[in-house]
C-alpha cells in the first residue's frame, strides 16, 4: 500500500468546492480524503509539504502535439511527458498529426505503449476523423475508440464540407467518441500569415479575418444540432466566435470551446518583430478579441485553455516568417499566463483552474480526474504563486526551442507534479529561472 500527504497547502478546486487551507491523503494512487487534520495514522506517511501555495488538480491539456511517431526530431512522448508535468500538465490529449497519421488502432497503440514507460504526464491519443486526415474517407472510429482514442479530430483544418462533417458526427456519435474540431474557412485562410486589420495593413502581409473562423464555427455548430452530437471547437480566437457561442449555447446546441494560453496572452502587435515563434494557427488577434476571449472564459462561455502545443525546430523556425511552420511551445509557461491573469484580475481564480482542470475533464466525459475528490486519481499539482521566474527555452524539458514566451516573466510557478499518487522526479530545473 502506497500513501502520500500533501500537507498544509491552500486547496484550489471548484468542482469540488475546495479553497481553503487543507491536507491530501493519497492511497495507492487514488484520493483518499481532503482533511483539515491529518489522522494519526497518517503522521508518519510520507509528506509532501504545500505550505504558503495553493494545491490543485493535476492539469488537463486537450490539445498538444507530442511528435512521436515520425517527428521525434522535434518532440518525443518521453519529452512531452516530462515537458507536461514540469507545467503542470499530468494528462495531455496527443493530436494524430503524426507520421503515419493516427488514423489506425496501431498507431494509437504504440502512443500509449511510449506514454506508459514515459516518466511524466499521461499521453490520451486523439484519432483522425478522416483517413491520413485528407478529408476524404472517413476512419474506423469504432477501431479507435476500442484502441484507446479518447476523441477524434479534424487536426489542423476544418471538415472539408458540411456533408463530411454530417457523416463524421455521425458515425462518432453511433459509436460514442467525442469528436474535436478547429474553425477555419479555407477559401479565406489559404496562404495567410496573421490576422487581418489594422497591423497587417501597416505590413503588407496577407491575412485571414475573423469572419474564417466564425463562419465555420457556425456552420459546424448548426450540423451539432442537425445530428445531436456534441463537438468541441478549438482554439477560438475571435469576439465574433464568442459571441456566435453565447448565442448557440444559450440556444442549447451542444457545443463547447477552448482557447490557447497565447491568444489569451498576445495581439496581433507581436507579428511586427516577424520573429517566427509569433506564427500560430490560427494568428495572433486584436486586443479587442483577446479582451472578449479573456470575458468568455469568465462569463463560462469557454471552458478549457488549451496549450496547443507544437514543437517545431530550427529547421522550421530559422527562415522568412512567410516561410515558417506555425507553432508554439506551451506546455510549460500556460500556468504562467493564466495566473499572471489572476493576479491582473483578468480572469478569477475558480475560472483559471477550472479552464484547466475540470473544464477539459467535462469536454472528455470523466469525473475520475481534473477534480480532488474521493476516489478519484491522485494527480495534483503544487503551485507557488510567489515564485517569479522567466521563460529561458534552453531549460525547458521540451525538446524544441520555439517558445512565443521566450524572455517573459511570470509570478507563479510549479513546485510539485503528483501523477497517479507519485511525485514527478526530474523536473525541478525545468523553466524556472528566477528572476
């Protein structure tokens, strides 16, 4: 029998109604009580100590891009597992834009294989809606859902039509997989660089406007109401598609969304420096839309914050900005952005670890993690809010160097990363680099 107390730390977890100074008893990997004393049978377990931070469910990340297999140059499972737990993260929904694609239960295999023998953060793979994610012919999602995917996904690009996607909610929904998708119009997005307004005039770039991705967003969110099937957008980034959600939710489409850390954090100002780690998919915004997207996770119009994290290497960063491959660490400086937003007031304490804990829990259909409650798996993480550091690649344990936050400085930082009932080993150098 395992046990582990993580003691006299300020519990943090509104889906469970915690805030409050408190101690964790964990037992053979699961939560075994949260107590305001330690029982004294308890006394001589093995204790982590929490005091003066808060404790918190472990992360949930549903959208990072782990690079295995077939891009290992870039980011491995075993990196992006300990790349995870050093921020936080103790599960991560891995995107099938591998090579080969996740699109065959083999592949979603062989992720979970890594995942068990890596030394941080859980891997949950995500399938492909479409084979080799073509848009053409749909896969085997029963296969993969017996396989171990956890949703499937349209990857980088929207469904090709409306009728696609009519077939892909439904096959998913006869199967009971939940299905992930991104808006974007291509026939207004194809050869852009950043979003379109008054910087991209200033630049002379080509750019994709809002309305890309709020025109899609409606035409997917009016198929979950034809087929009754749930979808999960990601990566919103527009006050046009907020609004588009107030409205649909309010009309009780079952639609959710999520939004990465860096379009919460970044406008489209950025783009001037044409430092490439500014590319991101979809672009960086207007302030207007980062102020709208920052209201919408408060007001519980978004619920999950997304790391949306993509490894890419010199080869694919080191060139014209018209030339780069979009993405971005994220893994580990999203905890950074989202509490620099509580400390700012921008965004509540219970609404910041919700977004990530269990708000992406819900979007999964588990109640057995993002949450600290009885029963539940023993994964929590250990936040100081008092410990400022700043972002330096070179000491993250992702494999690449691509960060958008490279040199930005963040007030609260990780301390302990409990997976499953253990302490994550190896992470303490990690990004923190005091300042």
């Amino acid at each position: 029998m395992s046990q582990l107390v993580v003691s006299g730390g300020t519990v943090v977890d509104p889906a469970s109604g915690l805030n409050g100074k408190q101690h964790v008893l964990i037992q053979d990997g699961r939560i075994f009580g949260v107590v305001s004393d330690i029982p004294a049978d308890w006394k001589s377990v093995e204790t982590v100590s929490a005091e003066g931070k808060w404790v918190m469910p472990g992360f949930i990340c549903l959208r990072s891009h782990v690079g295995e297999p077939g891009n290992e140059w870039k980011e491995t499972i075993a990196t992006a597992s300990m790349a995870a737990a050093a921020g936080g993260f103790t599960t991560i929904c891995a995107t099938p834009d591998s090579t080969p694609v996740n699109d065959i239960s083999a592949v979603c295999e062989q992720v979970l294989s890594k995942s068990a023998a890596a030394s941080g953060a859980r891997i949950l793979p995500i399938g492909a809606t479409s084979v080799g994610l073509q848009g053409k012919d749909l896969t085997e999602m029963a296969n993969l859902k017996a396989a171990g995917c956890v949703a499937v996904s349209t990857g980088e690009n929207s469904a090709r039509d409306a009728g696609f996607l009519r077939r892909i909610l439904e096959y998913a929904g006869s199967v009971g997989i939940n299905v992930f998708t991104v808006a974007e119009n291509s026939s207004l997005s194809t050869n852009t660089f950043m979003h379109e307004g008054q910087a991209s005039i200033r630049l002379g770039m080509n750019a994709v406007p809002a309305e890309a991705e709020a025109i899609n967003l409606y035409r997917d969110a009016m198929i979950a109401k034809l087929t009754g099937v749930p979808i999960h957008v990601q990566k919103v980034s527009t006050a046009a598609s907020v609004n588009l959600l107030r409205s649909l939710i309010a009309d009780g489409v079952p639609i959710s969304a999520s939004v990465t850390a860096h379009h919460l954090w970044f406008n489209d100002s950025e783009v001037g420096s044409f430092n490439t780690n500014t590319l991101v998919r979809p672009p960086l915004r207007d302030i207007s839309d980062v102020e709208a997207i920052r209201n919408a996770l408060n007001e519980g119009i978004i619920t999950a914050v997304v790391t949306d994290h993509q490894p890419q290497s010199s080869i694919e960063k080191a060139v014209e900005y018209q030339f780069a491959e979009p993405g971005t660490t994220a893994l580990e400086s999203t905890l950074g952005v989202v509490m620099e937003l509580v400390q700012e007031s921008a965004l509540s304490l219970d609404k910041a670890v919700a977004s990530l804990t269990s708000g992406p829990a819900e979007v999964l259909g588990r109640t057995d993690i993002g949450r600290l409650a009885e029963g539940c798996i023993a994964d929590l993480v250990v936040v100081d809010p008092n410990s400022p550091y700043r972002v330096e690649s070179t000491r993250m344990q992702t494999k690449s160097q691509n960060c958008i936050f490279e040199g930005t400085s963040f007030s609260a930082s990780v301390s302990d990363t409990i997976v499953d009932g253990a302490l994550v080993k190896g992470i303490e150098e990690g990004l923190r680099v005091s300042i």
